[in-house]
C-alpha cells in the first residue's frame, strides 16, 4: 500500500509504504577522517552510516541512517521519505512487528542552519566583503546554500513525520 502526499512548498513529494520487509540488506559505510594519525585507532576520526535496501511488496526501499536499522525480513513496517534513483529514500519508518520507530533528527538540522546562517550574516558583514573581495562572497554564497539545504532537510523530515503519524 502506498499514499503520495505532495507538498506545494516542497519540490519532491513526501510518501508512505506498507509491507512486509523482504530482501533485507544492510552494509556498513565507514569514513576515515583523512587527519588520523595512524597509531590512534579512537571513534573520533570514524564517520559511519548503517545502509539498508529492502522491498516492500514491489518496492525498492533505502534507508541510511547513524545507526543501524532496527528491522529483519519478515516485519511488518511503514516508511515515510522520497524517491530517488528508482528507490524509496526513508526519512522515517515504524516497525509494528517490533515496536520500535526512528527518524531523522529534523531539530539538529534546524540548528545547524541557524549556525550557518549566522555565520553568513556574519560574512556579510565584515569588512573584506564590504570592500568587494570575492573570497568572502564565495563563502557567503557556500553558506547560504548549505543553511538553505538544511532547512529544507528538516522540512521533509518533519513532513515525513507527519504523514507517517497520520497513516
């Protein structure tokens, strides 16, 4: 079962899916921090991401999130996100055979668009842009975009939460 609830403000449309889990996979992406040093071994220079592929009846479903998703083949869930590449990207899901749901942090991207944005309009105001030195203006546009691209994260964050809790 599928419901598409498109979003005038939003460009993609936020959606729910239904099923059962099937073709479970899940991977482990690892980032190393390019900084560390090659004695230290600590968690602090490792960024990883838990990736898991799925379908749900017909449906090819991803979901990448901190931690790893708390699913297996055979349970039955709903997922809220947007499609991307052919597959169904999750933002938010709710496993009902074990309990438990999890989503996107849509508050800590709030926060770091205000940070970004503070930063810009601090940019904006220093002297080397008030004296036409393009370097600072390409970092104000830099982080303009990303403070815009974070709000509208957390939009479709929060927007998949909605529609997930309403289903």
């Amino acid at each position: 079962m599928s419901t598409n609830k498109p979003n005038g403000f939003l460009s993609t449309s936020v959606s729910t899916v239904s099923g059962t889990v099937s073709n479970l996979n899940n991977e482990l992406l690892e980032y190393v921090n390019s900084e560390k040093p090659t004695h230290d071994h600590s968690s602090v220079y490792y960024k990883r991401f838990f990736v898991s592929t799925f379908n749900l009846g017909n449906k090819a479903i991803s979901a990448s999130f901190s931690k790893p998703m708390t699913i297996a083949d055979g349970d039955q869930i709903i997922v809220s996100g947007y499609m991307k590449n052919d597959a169904l990207q999750v933002l938010t899901y709710n496993n009902q055979t074990q309990q438990v749901s999890h989503h996107e942090n849509w508050i800590i991207l709030i926060l770091g668009a205000i940070f970004f944005a503070a930063v810009a309009i601090g940019l904006l105001n220093s002297q080397l842009a008030l004296d036409g030195a393009i370097i600072p203006k390409i970092f104000l546009f830099g982080f303009t975009l990303v403070a815009i691209y974070m709000v509208y994260r957390a939009l479709l964050v929060r927007e998949a939460i909605k529609l997930l809790s309403n289903g």
